[in-house]
C-alpha cells in the first residue's frame, strides 16, 4: 500500500510540476496583455474628479483628444499605424483616428471615442504600439470616432472642409487653411465669401429642437458684431459672433444677455459652444457658462455659412478676422460635462490634469533578460526540433528533481527514525522481557510516547525489529498456553533471521525505488542534448546550401542554437550525477544500520531464548 501511495504520490507531483513549468515558460505577462504582438502600452488616464479637473455634471461619450507625448516614435511604425486603443477591460477596442502624425517632429494628435464618460470619476483606458510587425495595417476609423449625434466636424487638416463625420457634410468653396493651429491645421477666416456646407437631412433644424456648436476661436482684431456662423431664412436666423471680443448667439434678431461679459483678448485661442435646447439657448466660453438667451433654434435647412460679409448675416454685421479649429456640430444638446470635457481636454491648460499618460509598461516574460544579448540570438534561431528536445529534456529535469527531493526527505526521516529506535533498543536488548507483551513491544518498554512512537514508524529498523518479534511470538505461543519456557531450537532462529533478511530485502527495494530515474536522466540527458545539437547543426548546414549564401553571419547563429540543446542536457545530467551519488551513500548509511540492528537483535535473540537441552555445539548459536 505505501509503495502504491508514493507513486500516485509521484505522478501527481509530477503533473503539477509539469503544468507549472509550461505556465511559465508559455506566460508572456504577468498582468493581462491584449496582444501579445504588440510590446508596448501606456495607459491612459480621464480624470474628472478632485485630482483632475473637477467636472460634476454629465458628460457620456465623447471623442477625446490625445496629445502624444512621453511616446517612443521609434519603437512605433513611421505612420503610427500599430497603435492601438483598448478599453480598461483590456478587450474591448475603442474606435480612434488620427489627425496628425508626424514621428520627425514627434507630435501626433489622436482622437479616441471613449462610451459613457462619468463625472468625478478617474476613466483608464489603453494605448498599445510597438509592433512593427509588416502585417499590421492602420485600424483608425474616422467615422466610428464620434456618435451618431455628431452630424459635423471639420479638423481642417488637409481639405479645410471636409468632414470627419459620418454625415459626409463637406464644405464648398472653403477658404484659406491655416499650419500650426490650435490642434493641428486651422481655418482662416477674413474674406468676404464664407464657406459654403450644403443643407442635409442630417444638419435640418426644427423648431425649439436641439443643436451643438462648438469650436475653437481665434480673433485677430476685436471687432464689432463680427460673425463666426450664422444661418438665415427669410426673418428666420441664427448667427454666432463676437461683439469687440464679447461671444453671443443671435436668434431671429434677438441677441443673448451676457452672464460675465469679460471680452476675450486679441491673438489668443478661446473654445466657444453654443448649446439650444428647447426653448432656451446658453453661450460657453472655455466650458463656462457666459450668455443667456430665452429663445430656441428656429426652423432651417438653409446652408449653413463660416464667416463671410457679416452685413449678409446680420444688420451692422461685419466679417470675422481670425482662425477657427475644430469645429464640431451635434443634432442634439449637449450636456455641460460634454462642453466641459471638450474645452478642458483641448485646452493647453487644463488637458495636462484632465489626461494623465503613464510611462510606457514593455511587454516582459522570462526570456525578457535575453532580448538583445547573446541568449536572445540563440533562442530565436532554435529549430523545432531543438524546441522539442528540450522540451523533453525539461521534463526529465523536473523528474530527476523531484526524484533527488522525495529521496533526500526519505532517507533524512529514516535517519531520524533509526537514530531514535536504537537509542532506546540498546536499553532493552539486554532484557527481551518486554517482547512477551505486545503493548510493551511496539512501545519497547514504554519508553515511546504516541508523538514519537509516529516518528519511529519512519524507521527501517523498527519496521525489521516488528518483523522479528511477530515471528518470536508465534513460535512462542505455545510455551505461553502450556506455562513453561522451552526457548527457541536452532532452526527456529534460523528462520527468524530469514525473516528479518527478507525484511531488510524489501526496506532497500523501497529505498531505492526511482532511483533508476536518476541514472536514466545522467546517461540520457547528455545524448538526447548531443541528438538535438546534431540535427540542428545538419538543418544548419542544409538551409545555408539551399539559399547559397555562406558566410559567418548565416551559420554562426544556427549552430550556436544547436548546441543550446547539448547544455540542456548537461543541465539534466550534472546535478542528477551529484544528487545520484549523495543519494548513494545515504542509502548505504541506511542499509548499514539495518544490518547491524539485524545482527544484534539475532545475537540478544539467541542468547534470551536459548533451549533448556541445547549443547554447547548446537549450531542454532543459543546457550
């Protein structure tokens, strides 16, 4: 039963041994990693609490600006077309698209669509690069950067008016555009012809529905009644201007009631957002409440005009003389978190606590240390075959491990367990007395306590001193049923010390069970290494004449992984041949003690129950 229970013992070590070994070497992170192939992420953090910028009112989904910056131009493609925006799940894909990508300048603007956006809380989310990999194409999607309710937006990067909107509503006749503007290119306004954007199901305003506009400005003269936008139908009309650098929504003739009617200055960039809802419309400036007006978007589906001769907008109108960037309508109106979070995360004052971009985190595993050193080289020219043979090589490593620990831990109890027995066996071996009590002889007198009596079991002596007191015993038992003492013949002791060899036979068989593993691993290891270094250095040689190119640099890095294969098997065989021979010599130390109590104890034997009518010469050895 021991023998069966160690080696159930053995394989369910054994397995979980193997399954920990290819967790290790198959795990490419410690933490999650969305993809294995890109070796890079940052992660990227949207505060709106009491560490960020302290937005408290609703906000929902929203494209979100990304200034790169702390990023590794050079570890990304030249386009930045391996990036990658992963939600904080570290599944789910954020739909993105770029702006500008400039890796030279290193300066790149990157819009990400992020779902639901709560207020006064910290929202992570993903960014992974560094897969240069040829099969990695841009995954940006401009359309899929903003919802459904999005209807306008113009970068005015490349074509000044085109839309990155999923409405297609492209501007005609666009103007001059701008460099360097606030985020990216701009659009210069001045002229007296404005830009022309189409009417269309998507932009068709009804009566007291809702409307956002928002907009980066930038004025260059303070002008009076200068107009931005403006949309007109007969008496019907909406215009968005500055009156000398003062914002106002203009409905139907009505001008909106300044809240703070600080002006904005010449030459500096400014986010303005009108926002209608119902039958009230408020006026923004940098995600602030600014004017008021009690009165809601009319009924148009007119074109909708930037800038021009502002006398076609309004009485007294004039042309607005500035930039304009990043021009965004929406069919609907807009909570103050969203007109919040666009200023904020823009803006070159707030964006920097509002976004938080973590260093970068590098993809690791426990071949990390070897990339871009020697062993790096090796690895990543080993042969399948290589791979497979030290596989099995690891495998018997774990075994002849496993092997040498369960041994050591075996032997040490014996030694133990011997150590304690014959201590108290050489108190009592001068009167076997306590031998004709059975209680008395597993206790050896009662000198054992329970506690030491489960150590002792441990020993191979005291497993053979039980083997011999059941024999004595039985061919005692019929002295002790007749009440007298006739002793032990010849013969009898004989057969008693047969036993205890047999005793010491199977102790040994038991000491030296998978042993033989060890012996296995030493001769094996080193040739199931040389196997793998041998076949690898042939594939070597092979490749190298099927292509025709024979130089150092294309045989050097084969043969140097071949022979990967020939020190793991070395790896296999040293410590199995140091831990085989310690392991031999405890094994011998135990058997010797065996011996030795089995002499002694037949000795005492003989001598305790020796024949009444035995003669001198009776070769039983009893006196």
């Amino acid at each position: 039963m021991g023998t069966a229970s160690n080696k159930k013992h053995f394989l369910k070590s054994l397995l979980i041994a193997l399954l920990g070994t290819f967790a290790l070497t198959s795990s490419l992170h410690a933490e999650k990693w969305w993809n294995k192939e890109w070796t890079i992420r940052k992660k990227i953090t949207l505060d709106t609490g009491s560490t960020g910028v302290n937005i408290g009112e609703p906000i929902g989904t929203a494209a979100v600006l990304i200034r790169l910056v702390d990023f590794q131009y050079d570890a990304a493609k030249e386009d930045g077309s391996d990036m990658r925006f992963v939600a904080t799940d570290d599944k789910t894909a954020l739909a993105y698209h770029i702006e500008k990508y400039d890796a030279l300048m290193g300066e790149a603007f990157v819009w990400v669509k992020v779902p639901d956006i709560k207020p006064g809380v910290q929202t992570t989310f993903w960014l992974y690069y560094g897969n240069a990999t040829a099969t990695v194409v841009k995954a940006d999607d401009v359309k899929g950067s903003f919802d459904a309710d999005t209807v306008l937006v113009y970068h005015f990067s490349g074509s000044a008016g085109a839309d990155s909107s999923a409405s297609g509503n492209n501007a005609e006749n666009a103007g001059t555009p701008s460099e360097g503007s606030m985020i990216g290119g701009g659009y210069r306004m001045g002229g007296s012809t404005p830009a022309t954007i189409p009417p269309s199901p998507s932009i068709e305003w009804t009566e007291g529905g809702g409307m956002t506009w928002s907009a980066w400005v930038k004025p260059q003269v303070l002008s009076a009644n200068a107009v931005i936008f403006h949309r007109k139908e007969d008496a019907k009309s909406l215009v968005i201007g500055m009156d000398a650098g003062v914002p106002f929504v203009d409905i139907n003739g009505t001008r909106s009631t300044p809240v703070a009617a600080t002006p904005v200055e010449a030459n500096s960039w400014h986010h303005l957002a009108v926002v209608a809802d119902g039958a009230k419309t408020t006026v923004y400036l940098d995600g602030e409440t600014y004017a008021k007006l009690a009165a809601g978007i009319p009924a148009l589906n007119t074109p909708l005009l930037l800038g021009g001769n502002g006398a076609d907008a309004m009485a007294g109108g004039s042309a607005f003389a500035g930039e304009l960037d990043e021009l965004v309508i929406s069919r609907v109106a807009r909570p103050v978190g969203w007109i919040q979070l666009q200023a904020f995360s823009q803006g070159a004052e707030k964006s920097a606590k509002l976004l938080v971009l973590a260093p970068d985190a590098v993809q690791t595993n426990w071949l990390s240390w070897m990339e871009g050193g020697y062993m790096g080289v090796i690895v990543k020219n080993l042969t399948f075959d290589g791979w497979l043979v030290i596989g099995v090589l690891a495998i018997m490593l774990v075994i002849s491990w496993y092997v040498m620990g369960a041994k050591i831990r075996y032997l040490n109890a014996i030694a133990k367990g011997n150590a304690m027995f014959m201590k108290e066996w050489g108190k009592v071996s001068n009167d076997l007395t306590v031998l004709d009590d059975e209680d008395k002889a597993k206790t050896l007198g009662g000198a054992i306590d329970k506690e030491n009596q489960k150590e002792m079991r441990k020993s191979s002596a005291y497993r053979i001193y039980h083997i011999g007191v059941e024999e004595i015993r039985k061919r005692l038992s019929i002295d002790r049923k007749e009440g007298v003492r006739r002793g032990l013949a010849g013969r009898s002791i004989q057969a008693i010390r047969a036993s205890l060899d047999g005793g010491l036979v199977r102790e040994t068989q038991k000491i030296n069970s998978m042993v033989v593993l060890l012996t296995i691993c030493i001769s094996g290891g080193p040739f199931l290494g040389l196997l793998g270094t041998v076949v690898g250095v042939m594939i070597t040689f092979a490749a190298v004449a099927q292509a025709g190119d024979v130089n150092v640099n294309a045989i050097a890095p084969g043969i140097a992984a071949a022979l990967l294969a020939t020190v793991a098997g070395l790896a296999v065989a040293i410590p199995a041949l140091f831990g085989y021979n310690y392991i031999l010599s405890r094994v011998k130390d135990a058997k010797d003690d065996m011996h030795i109590f089995i002499d002694e104890f037949v000795t005492k034997m003989a001598e305790f129950y020796k024949e009444r009518n035995e003669s001198p010469g009776d070769s039983g050895g009893g006196h």
